[in-house]
C-alpha cells in the first residue's frame, strides 16, 4: 500500500514534470536585439537564432530537420549528404591540433553521422592581412594531412584578404559532400525507448585543451584536443551494428546539449549515467576547478549513437577495436516518459535534469 505522503510526492513530481514538458515544447524564441557569443554556443541561444532567423528565412523541407548534413535524393536514386561549418578557434594552434584539422575534422564528421561516406570537401579562407606565410603554409599542411587521412579530397576554395584587425588572424570554413549507402537510415525518429545510448569516447578534451591554451588561466594540466576524423570508425560500427538509430558528434554544447536535442526531437527520455560517463581524470580535475560541467564541454573527435539493445554489445566491441574508440561506453538508454528530458544519475544515488545549454562557458572553440 502506497502511503497518502508518497503519493502526494509522486504527484508533485509528476506536475513539475509536466510543466517543463510543456516548457520545452515551445519554439525557441528570440529575445536579444544584437548577436551575443552565447548564440554561438551550441545551446538555448544559438537554437532561438537558427530558429528564428535563419530557418524563418530559408524554411524548406530539408533544412527544417536540422541535422549535421541535409541527405538529398539525386535523380539517379542516390542519396547525397551535404554539410559546412566555419571555424574561427582562438588560438589557431593549440595541443593536439590546429584550426586546419579542425576545418577537415569537422565537415568529415558531419557527414559520417548522418550515415555517409565522405568523399570530397571544398574550402575557403579569409586572411587578415599581415598573416604569416610560413604560419598558413603549415596550418594548410595539418589540413592536408588530416584530409588524407580521412579519405577525402579537397577539390575546390576560395580565398579573401581583409584588413588589419578584421579577422582575428585566420577563419576556415569548409563544407562537404558524401553518398549515402544504399539502405541506410538515420533519423531521431527510429529512436525507440529501450534504446541504448553509446559514446565513442572519452568526453571533454577539446574544449578543455583549447581553454587552457589560451593561457588565461593559471591551471597547467596534460589535456591534448581530441580532435580527429571519425568517418572509419562510424563504418566499423554500423558494419557490426546495422540497425543503429541515430548519430551525433558531440561538438559545441557537449554530450548535453546532443542528448537534449535528441530527446525533444524524439519525443523521448534520455537517461545518463554518470558513472558510466567515460573522462580523463585531468579533465574532470580541470572541469572541476573551473566549475564547468563536462557535459557541456566540446569534443572534435566523438560521437554519440543510438542502438538498440540486441546490437549493443556488438557496438560497443567494434567501437573499442578501433584506435578512436577504446574508450567507448554505454553512458545511457532511452525512455518514454517524461517525453523531451534529459536526466543524470548520479553517483550519489540520486538523479539531475540535463538542460540545454545556456551562455557559452567556453567560446571560439572550434
């Protein structure tokens, strides 16, 4: 029997439940008459932006899924995923990598979690003017390496020159193309409770490395970007794992804001485990005195994916044989109910609300 005081408690939850529900069920809205960097964060601001102006302005079929890469239908019956990005990281160089193998990294990554092949990238530069040639050449180089690695090409860019002082040194964007095979499929609406929640590997090294590089903080530690091409190591666990739901590279706004958007897209609960959750100690440490949490720190070289439980274990093998993924771990599973939340066990025995990101804690990241 149920006592009148754990119902009463029960009830309790359940409404406040029910009120972020129907809070999250509302269209991001634009509040801001001037671009702040928190729009640029990944999280609550840059959503209520995209959603407010830029979708407002393009609104199509394709572009309203606001995946990594927007998958098209060619009129021979194949399917195409198309992605860009920019990159305007401060410093340009920083441990582990630079603003050029984040260029290739980045537009790489997009495509493979929307389940293509990469195939080609194009680029384009705008350089401030007084950059250092030997500086650029060796920047260009980590993109070519980097590309080479990946398997892709660059075939085509463009270059602009601006003024002194316009530019902050260097900014890259590139964008990209990749066939999907035929027969696959990936959508946050495959996703299904009972669903389990996998993470190629340790989380929060970029966005950490970049920080302390900035030597803004009087906190020395062993923390080296992430930074890496995923494309081989999604094939390897699609290969073992082909009914996978749904992919995501856990870039700005973290494992946090992915699992966030997934959820409200889904329909679904996504709970964590936080003693699951695969990190460096130094990183954690880092995190910890900074008081930033983790979850929403930027990784450029993992991703999160939805499996369902009978492929799982095999998931997670392919994803540890692989160099990139030998940390690997299920961090999680989907629910039903509460629709649209994301919630933390902790360690503690008890349990959190993830929210979306809000502000940016650590801007110009990548």
């Amino acid at each position: 029997m149920v006592s009148t005081e754990s119902a009463t408690a029960s009830e309790r939850e359940g409404r406040v439940l029910e009120r972020i529900n129907e809070y999250r069920k509302r269209r991001p809205r634009l509040l801001e008459s001037v671009v702040t960097l928190a729009h640029g964060a990944g999280g609550k601001s840059s959503a209520a932006l995209i959603d407010s102006v830029f979708v407002e302005a393009f609104r199509n079929p394709e572009l309203e899924q606001l995946g990594d890469a927007a998958v098209m239908t060619l009129p021979s019956g194949e399917r195409m995923a198309f992605s860009t990005d920019s990159f305007v990281v401060q410093p340009l160089e920083f441990p582990g990598g630079s603003i050029g193998n984040l260029a290739v990294h980045g537009t790489v990554n997009d495509l493979a979690v929307s389940g293509a092949v990469p195939q080609w990238l194009c680029a384009a530069f705008v350089i401030e003017e007084g950059f250092d040639i030997g500086r650029l050449r060796d920047i260009v180089v980590d993109m070519s390496d980097s590309a080479s690695a990946a398997g892709v090409q660059i075939v085509t860019g463009d270059t602009k020159v601006v003024g002194k002082g316009a530019a902050d040194g260097l900014y890259i964007s590139t964008a990209g193309m990749g066939l999907v095979p035929a027969g696959r499929m990936l959508s946050p609406m495959l996703v299904k409770p009972g669903d389990r929640v996998l993470v190629s590997g340790t989380i929060g090294e970029h966005g950490m490395a970049v920080m302390l590089a900035r030597g803004e903080l009087a906190i020395e530690a062993d923390i080296v970007s992430d930074t890496a091409a995923v494309n081989h190591l999604v094939e390897a666990m699609l290969a073992a794992a082909p009914s996978t739901r749904w992919m995501r590279d856990a870039t700005r706004g973290g494992v946090g804001t992915v699992c966030n958007e997934l959820a409200q897209t889904a329909g679904v609960a996504v709970i964590l485990d936080e003693g699951q959750l695969p990190m460096q100690p130094q990183v954690l440490g880092a995190c910890d005195m900074l008081g930033i949490d983790p979850l929403y720190v930027a990784n450029e070289g993992k991703f999160i994916a939805i499996v369902p439980p009978e492929e799982t274990d095999a998931a997670l093998a392919a994803l540890r044989s692989h160099k990139l993924g030998a940390n690997a771990a299920v961090i999680g599973e989907v629910l039903g109910d509460p629709p649209g939340i994301v919630a933390l066990r902790t360690s503690f025995g008890g349990s959190r609300i993830v929210d979306m990101l809000v502000g940016d804690p650590l801007p110009r990241i990548c």
